[in-house]
C-alpha cells in the first residue's frame, strides 16, 4: 500500500497525527459516561389502575380484562402478562423487537381512552409506562434517628426535596416510618339520629377547607386580586366546624364526631441492622449518568449529615459502587493483559527498540478509540471496556506481522526505508484482510434481536474501532518508526539456512517444525485421520458442557423473604424476621442488613395486605474483603434458616445487573381456567421440581389470600328500599376503609383529613352487619336485611398470560447448568396427566436462552460466509479461503473443550466468543497462505514453497497467537468484580486458539498440498 511509503517519507506529519489522536482521545475520554450496561431498548409498557379496596376477582373482571382485550390489538404485540391483585390490576404488554415504543405507549393510550368509560366510575386513570432497565434504582438509602415520627417529617420535607432537585434524580420512593393524619371517627347509628350522612360530612369539610381565586376588582386606579381564603388552620378549627342539620339547628363537628390526630396505622416496618429507619429507594432519569448522578446525591448526603444532628444516612444499595469496581476490575484486566502481550514480544524479539516499535500499537489504538465511542455515544461499561480487553492482544498483532517482515528485508541487505516501505506493502493485504475478517464477524451481531444484541453491540463496536486503528498503526506509525530505530541483529542461524536437512545446528525449535512439516507432507492420511481424531473427541464436549442464558453476577447483594401463614399480624413477622437477622449477622462477610417487614408503598405492595411478610436485603462486605463468595455464604446460610420455624424462608440473589436477564433459571408458567385447577397442577410440578437435582428455592407465584367476607347484594330487597348496590358498598367502603375528603396544612406539613367508622364496627362480624344504611327515604336499614354473607379465601393475586390465567412455578439453580435441569424436569413431565385445556411451558431463562441462541447460530452463520467471501476476495480464490476455513471447525471444538475443563456452561457470552473466534482464528491461516502464494509466484515448487513459508512465518505466528491467548488470559482467569461476563468469552477464544493454532501449522499445509496435487492432476486429465 501507497500508505506505507508516504509514512515513511512524511514522519513529521505522522507525529503531528499520532499526537492530534492522543489529544482528541484525552478529550473524549474525560467526556465518556460510563455506566454499568450499554443503554437498552426493551420493548416493554406497563399500565397500572387502581381500584382501592376491590379484591383479585373484581379487579380481573372489570379492569383487567377490559384492558387486555383493548390493548391485544395493538401493532407488534408479543405477549400479555398481567397480576390482579387487591385494589390494583398490572398490565404488563411486551412487543416484538425493533418497535417504536414511544408510538406504541401512544396507541395503547388511545385503546384506554377508548374503553374507560366502561370501567368502575372510582378506579383511578390508568397510568401506561415505558419499562427502561435505565430507570431501576441506583441507590437505596437507609435513614435512622431518635424519634421515628420526627425522622419522617425530616426525611419528606427536608431530605427528600433536596436530593429530588438533584440533576438526574427523577422519583424518590419512602418506605418505613410514621405518617400522622386527621382522623375523624363517626358512628353510623348516632349520625342517623341526626339524619346526617358520613358523605355529606366529608362533602361540608371540603367545601369550608378552600384557598380559591375570586378575579380582579378596581378600586381608585388600583387593580386589586380576589381571593376567598377559608383553609383550616388547626385540628382545633376542624372540631369547630359547624354542622346544619335537618332540623334546621347547627352542632358543631367534635359533637358529631371524634376529632384527633392519628398515626396511620403501620403496614410496613423498615430496620437498618436491626434499628427502625426509613427506607429510600432513588431512581435516575433514563438519560443520565449512573456515577455522576451517585456523586451528586452522596454530596447532598454529606450536607445533609452536616446539617442534621443525630440523623445517619446509610448506603444500603448502591449501584455505583459495583459499577466502579466493576469497571475498575475490567480496566486493570485489560491493562495486566497488554503488559503480558508486551512481554511475550519482548521475550520473541530480545530488543526495546524492536519490542517498543510494536507496543505503542496499544495506547494509540485504545486512545483512538476512545474518539469513535464519544462521536457514536457508546459509553464505558462492563461491555465496552471488555471489548477493549478481548482485544487488546490482537492489536499487536498487525504490527508483528508488519515488523516481522521489514526485519526479514533488513537482513536480506535493504536500506532501513526500503525494508520499511516494501516490507509493509508486501503484507499490507494480507493484514487488512485479517483484520477485516476479526472485524467482519462482528457485523452479523445486528441481525440479533432482544436483550442480547442490545448488550453485545457495544462490546462489537469497541473491538471494530480498535482493530481498525491498529491496523492503521501498523501501516503508518510502524513501518516509519522501523525506519527510523529498528535494530537488525545477526542471528546465529537464518531461515534459508535451516531448510537445509543438514543444518540444524542451533536452529532449536524452528529445525523440529520444519522436520514436522515435511514428515507430515510425506504422511497426509496418517495427520489427517490424527486430526480427525482430536476434532471428534473435543466436539463431544458438547455432550457434557451445561447450558444457561447469562452467567450469575456476584454483587455482594442478597435477599431473604420470609412468609408466614395468611392472617399472620406484623408483630408476628417482625419476631420471626429478627430471627433470621440474628442469623444473619452471625456471618463475618456480612457488612449491612436491612429488614423491610410488611408491604411497601414505593410499589404496589401494600396493596396485597402483606403483613404475613418481610424481605431482608443483605450486603455483604466487598469482593476483595470478604472470604467467600456470595453464592456460597447463601448456600451457608440457607442451611441455617431451615432452623428456624414458622413460616417459609427463601434466597436469591439480589443484582441489580440480574434484573435484566431473563428471570429466575427455571420458570414453568401453567395456564388453564380453573385457579383451584392450577394450584393442584402447581403444588405437584413444585414436588417434581424440587425432587431434581439441582434445584433450590422451589416456589410458585400462587398465594392464598386473605380471608374474604364476601356480600352478595339481595337485589328484591334492595329496591324495595329503593337503594343500588353501589350506593350500599360505598357506604360501607367508607365506613371501614375510609374516605380522604380534604388536607390539614400546618407548618407547610400537609395531613390528609380522613372520616372513617367508629372502631366497634369493625371488631366483629356481628357489629359490623349492624351497620344502618341509609335510604332515599331518609330512615335506615341494617346492612345484614340488605345482603347475604360468605366467608371465601381467595388468591392474593390472580396472574394471567396471554389473556389466559396462569401460575408459574420457580426454582434457582446450583452446582449445575440450567440446561440439564430443564431437561431432567422434562423427562419427569412427559407422563404428568394434564387435565384437558390446560398446558405448560418453560419460560424465564429458558425462553430468552432459546431465542437467543436461534439468533447467534444465524449470526455464527453469517459471519463464517462473511469471512470466507473476504478472503475470497483478498486471494481472488475460491478454494484458498476454504482452506483456511477449515480452522474454524477446530477451533469451536477447542473453545467447547476450554469450556468443559473449567466447568463452564455454554452461554450467550461464549456464543459470543465463538462467534469472535471465527474471525481470529483465520489469520494465521492468511498471513501462511499469503507467503505460500507468494513464494508459488517466485516459481518455487509445492512442497519448498510450504516448508519455508511454514518455517518463515512460525515466528509471527506463535508471537500473534501468544499476545492474543495471553492479553485474554487474565479475562478468563476472571479475578474481581463484574467479570462475570468476559469469562466464558474469553475461554472461549484462548480454548479455540490454542487447539487450532498447532493443528492450523501442519493441517493447513497438508490441504493446501493435497488441494494442488488434485488441480494438477485435473489439469493433466
């Protein structure tokens, strides 16, 4: 290439190049965001409506389902799951890859519109979000002080204000704590004495608590504004409120009524290593910086501390943290490894000089691409930087074949600028085509829809960007600075010498190569069958290497849940949670636990009355400072707790990288009409599943619910009095639950102002049917004339799929693959009798797993004919490229026999790795081929052609292959945090590499061989 000479001859101007790309990579560097995962599209909306005070089958029937039917017709609908709990249906929609989810959120509004008219008149606007893996929290925050009620004030009106106004934060969820409100309590009997509604109560407060506009007025050329200002100003002024009455007389409200303040009554309990806190979980905009957001908020924290007394602000969750070790852990990998690439050269080539001429290919190129990331919007994440990583070894080797050859002119006797010009042009194809070929493999990455190619595209642009700029190097900088330093040393023995079959003098390994070489050439059957041998035993790998989607990430984070029988009171879960957090905490790696004990209202928890539950998230102490690992201390502690009587405790791991891939490792969702059907279906597919081997944590997604008194309308009596069921259930929702009818404002403090029964009708069923409804008649009747009673337990929460009831069946995995697992229940499940209508079908992993891998093997596919149309080109040959094709084969069953040695499933990121082997594995192929060629050209024969392009290239060969497995081996080695992904990968490669490089310097010339033989045997025929 022209390029080539005009670096030589212009080393200024390559300076002046070299320098503007280290300052634009600086820049960008400093500008990069970095981040845990690249940005994903999922193609996910939620559409949430709540129905206070509804139970399961009410919210199925007059929410769910209507909202299901309406948004199934949406464009690009995959599936439909949804959850019908008490007093909220969750509608969860996903759509099929590549949709345009901001026009799809839009129509699925316009489908809701469409059909909220026929929904309850009392259950709130459906609320439609987009799911963005960007929006989970990045922090959890635990707060502790004193004085409970006084921690709640300070955390609503002093903490949360001021990290919400942060850049970046975009909602703050509290949990735990103390709410105090007006509480208004009426007995139903004595209002009706009056003739006096609970409803018109709430009415009168609402209408007397108002702060409104009244317009403008002139007065003597004065604009003046209007305003009617008539709020409460204390609990006092509301007792005072005066009541009219039919009789035409007024009470006042305390006559009426009970009039006080009130802790609400407390559904959840939040405890930071067993003292009482408030729990904060922050959610960051979806567009900005995990780190710079964390650095903003732990700012405010410090101020916050600062300002408070006796008020601790602890990190109980933080993304951060695990992204900056993570991606620490990576970078400080990727640096270990280019330090053993350089050393590898050094000890090949035995000169600074030669060794620094190579190595400066590294920091350039990784710096250049540092530039294309900023312009095309990748950012630093676990998947970029081990892109840098994968590659780091490869760039180097471009330069080794470049200098490899400008040293061989030198000592053919060339000037240092010829040997640097036709040195690189002699090889410039050849390593273009290589790196074209590693480059083009990752092109077929776009074809892969879903998580997977989301994630993995930014690993594939790093690696491209950086390839490209070595090999820009090494046509450039390299052959200028070889000109320029390069040091020619005389070797004791030189490669014309030792194809000698006398001389072997001192020619150490290169001598029993070439002897290899030839005997091989003279025995092709005998190497080949051998070939054939090692390539049959190491594909049986797959036979024995396991399968799962994504491997597990240690975080250092996990959850215990606890559930107690239905009906179980708070304090009794609190015992029962302070059990296992004494447990707990007997564990040294353990650094934090933090107890959330009932339901939480930063979700919808507290919905489902889950005071029979708690769940207690654990940190453990950092990776490099505990002793084990956190799967193990799980497994440890997991032990313990089935001492521990009462109620069902369970562990999973809590990552936050986790969330997004796929679910639990098994999921076998049933569907059918009958929930009573399915929960026997359920209870015998989790005694299967709990019976193989493997398998832990077995649970369902199916619970009972709470105890129900059901009241079933009597309709003839009911109009008799002339009243509708809505106006009766109204009457008695407000009575129990309570109705908020207006605000208390004190010291900016806003209270909800609430009227509810008086305690006694609430303590029996008995005193509650007492209850007097009133009639248009202005008289009474007892609700007990009015209806007819049924105790019921029903579900928690009824779940569909695809508009079809459902429960799903759930289990961990350890100590094996998640695909052995699978296949052991399906064996189990073949003879379970299914009642007709009814089905089943594995979900979660499995699901993602199987699309995964039908959209990689279409990509393995591709890139494979991508290789090979390139080398096509490159040798202008149709059967050249099929010879050094013949590597890729040997290579996938070395990177299978790498992953069964070191106990590693085959997963997404080793199907990755394969795919990247495709192209790797191909260049030692090219650049021996090239010379073969090459040296045909010269009119050398077949076999002397073969033997000393064999022996001239083994030098950059070894040093290529060397640099790449060894800048990979720290990657595979996978010591520290968030390597969890790069580790397969890397096996992978070095697996691949290291059984096709040996088998590629001899099988490779034996095909070349025999493929001549045949064209000159065709050619005589």
């Amino acid at each position: 290439m022209k390029i080539s000479s005009w670096a030589v001859h212009k080393p200024i101007s390559i300076l002046m190049i070299v320098t503007m790309t280290l300052l634009l990579g600086a820049v960008s560097l400093s500008r990069l965001a970095m981040d845990l995962l690249p940005s994903m599209n999922i193609p996910v909306a939620v559409i949430n409506t709540q129905y206070i005070g509804a139970g399961p089958y009410e919210i199925e029937n007059l929410i769910t389902k209507p909202i299901e039917e309406a948004v199934a017709t949406t464009h690009n609908v995959k599936h439909i799951q949804s959850t019908s709990m008490e007093g909220m249906s969750i509608v969860i929609v996903e759509f099929n890859q590549g949709t345009d989810m901001d026009f799809a959120t839009l129509e699925i509004r316009e489908k809701i519109d469409f059909i909220k008219r026929y929904l309850p008149e009392d259950a709130m606007e459906p609320i439609v979000l987009k799911i963005n893996p960007n929006a989970l929290p990045i922090m959890v925050l635990g707060i502790t002080g004193d004085d409970l009620e006084k921690l709640q004030e300070v955390v609503e009106y002093r903490i949360k204000p001021r990290i919400e106004r942060l850049e970046g934060v975009a909602s703050i969820g509290i949990t735990g704590g103390r709410q105090r409100v007006v509480n208004i309590k009426v007995d139903p009997f004595q209002l009706a004495t009056y003739g006096i509604t609970q409803q018109q109560l709430g009415g009168l407060l609402r209408n007397e608590n108002i702060n409104l506009p009244g317009g403008e007025i002139q007065d003597d050329k004065k604009l003046l504004t209007i305003r009617t200002v008539g709020e409460f100003r204390g609990l006092e002024e509301i007792k005072k409120t005066p009541i009219p009455l039919p009789s035409g007389t007024t009470m006042e409200l305390q006559d009426v009524a009970k009039v006080d303040f009130q802790d609400v009554k407390t559904l959840q309990i939040a405890k930071i290593n067993g003292q009482p806190s408030i729990r904060m979980t922050i959610q960051k905009q979806p567009t900005y910086n995990t780190i710079q957001v964390a650095n903003g908020i732990h700012r405010e924290i410090a101020k916050l501390e600062e300002e408070l007394e006796n008020i601790k602000i602890e990190g109980v969750l933080d993304q951060s943290l695990f992204i900056r070790r993570s991606i620490r852990n990576v970078g400080t990998t990727a640096v270990f490894g280019g330090l053993l690439a350089v050393i590898i050269l050094y000890l090949f080539i035995k000169s600074f000089k030669n060794t620094l001429i190579i190595a400066l290919a590294i920091p350039i190129a990784v710096i250049a691409t540092f530039t294309l990331m900023y312009f095309t919007g990748v950012t630093l994440n676990l998947l970029s930087l081990g892109g840098f990583a994968l590659g780091i070894g490869m760039l180097v080797d471009n330069g080794i074949v470049v200098l490899e050859n400008i040293y061989r002119f030198r000592e053919e006797g060339y000037s240092p600028k010829d040997a640097a010009i036709y040195g690189a042009q002699e090889v410039s194809m050849a390593v273009a085509a290589s790196t074209f070929t590693t480059v083009a493999v990752f092109l077929p990455i776009v074809f892969v829809e879903g998580m997977t190619g989301e994630i993995f595209k930014e690993l594939a642009l790093t690696v491209t960007f950086s390839l490209l700029a070595s090999l820009g190097v090494s046509l450039t900088l390299v052959p200028m600075l070889a000109s320029k330093i390069l040091k020619v040393k005389k070797d004791k023995y030189k490669v014309n010498t030792i194809l000698e079959d006398g001389e072997k003098k001192n020619c150490g390994f290169y001598c029993y190569y070439r002897d290899l070489l030839k005997w091989s050439l003279g025995h092709r059957g005998i190497v080949l069958i051998i070939t054939g041998l090692i390539f049959l035993a190491s594909i049986t790998s797959l036979l024995w290497v396991g399968a799962e989607y994504f491997p597990e990430f240690d975080e250092g984070n996990f959850m215990i849940n606890i559930s107690l029988p239905h009906g179980s009171s708070l304090e009794a879960t609190e015992a029962m949670a302070n059990d296992v957090e004494e447990v707990v905490r007997s564990y040294e790696d353990v650094d934090m636990i933090f107890m959330n004990i009932g339901g939480g209202d930063d979700y919808f928890a507290s919905y489902g009355g889950r005071t029979n539950r708690a769940s207690i998230e654990v940190r453990l102490k950092p990776y490099d400072k505990r002793k084990n690992e956190t799967v193990y201390i799980m497994d440890k502690i997991r032990q313990d707790l089935q001492k521990i009587p009462g109620g069902d405790i369970s562990l999973s791991n809590a990552s936050f990288v986790g969330m997004g891939f796929g679910g639990d490792s098994v999921e076998i969702q049933i569907k059918g009409d009958s929930i009573e059907t399915l929960k026997e279906i359920g209870e015998d597919f989790i005694r299967i599943t709990d019976s193989i081997e493997g398998t832990r944590e077995v649970t369902w997604n199916f619970t009972e619910g709470r105890p129900q008194l059901e009241l079933h309308v009597d309709r003839n009596v009911t109009t008799a009095y002339g009243l509708q069921g809505i106006h009766m259930a109204s009457t008695v929702r407000n009575l129990v639950h309570g109705m908020t009818v207006t605000k208390l404002k004190i010291n900016d403090r806003e209270h909800d102002v609430i009227i509810t029964g008086e305690d006694y009708l609430k303590s029996s069923i008995g005193n509650f049917l007492q209850t007097p409804i009133p009639t248009i008649l202005g008289e009474t009747v007892p609700l007990q004339e009015l209806v007819n009673t049924k105790v019921v337990q029903g579900p928690n929460a009824i779940r569909r799929s695809d508009q079809v009831r459902a429960i799903t069946v759930k289990a961990s995995i350890i100590d094996r693959d998640m695909n052995s697992v699978i296949k052991d229940i399906q064996e189990k499940l073949m003879t379970y009798p299914l009642p007709a209508g009814y089905s089943y079908q594995f979900r979660g992993q499995r699901e993602q797993l199987e699309e995964a891998y039908s959209n990689l093997i279409l990509a393995v596919i591709l890139a494979i004919l991508l290789v090979y149309m390139i080398l096509a080109t490159q040798f202008q040959s149709l059967l050249h490229p099929f010879i050094m094709m013949l590597a890729v084969p040997l290579a996938f069953s070395g990177g299978l026999l790498g992953l069964l040695i070191r106990g590693i499933p085959l997963s997404v990121p080793a199907a990755i790795g394969a795919i990247v082997l495709s192209g790797i594995v191909v260049n030692n192929g090219i650049v021996l081929i090239d010379y073969i060629n090459v040296l045909k050209r010269s009119k050398k024969e077949t076999e002397e052609a073969i033997v000393v392009a064999g022996t001239t290239r083994l030098r950059p060969i070894m040093m290529t292959t060397l640099t790449t497995v060894l800048g990979l081996l720290p990657l595979a080695i996978g010591l520290g945090e968030g390597s969890e992904v790069q580790v397969p990968l890397a096996t992978v490669v070095i697996g691949g590499l290291g059984l096709a490089t040996p088998l590629t310097l001899v099988v490779l010339p034996i095909i070349y061989s025999i493929l001549d033989d045949l064209a000159i045997y065709i050619k005589k025929v």
